[in-house]
C-alpha cells in the first residue's frame, strides 16, 4: 500500500497544471462580489497573486 501510495504522489507531482488566467467576470469575481463583507486590501493583493501563479 505505502509503496502504491508513493508511486501514485511522484506520478502527480510530475503533471503540470493547465493556467487559468482570472477573468473579469469569471467566477472568483462573482465568489468575491457575493461575500457579506469587504474584502481587506491585504486579502485582494493575495487573491491575485495566487490567481497568476
């Protein structure tokens, strides 16, 4: 079991992830209008670094 567990962690930490560029109106945009709150500079700086990378 451990070693099928470790095959399967160094299969998926070869594949490489398809970039998702955030769109205006795309869904984190609505996620983020739709809270019940205003998000703090610090958290919409955040959110748009981890959006790019």
């Amino acid at each position: 079991m451990l070693l099928s567990l470790a095959e399967r962690s160094s299969e998926v930490s070869q594949q490489r992830a398809t970039p998702r560029p955030p769109k205006a109106a795309g869904i984190a945009a609505r996620f983020d209008a739709n809270l019940p709150f205003q998000l703090t500079d610090e958290q919409t700086t955040v959110g748009g670094k981890s959006a790019t990378t």
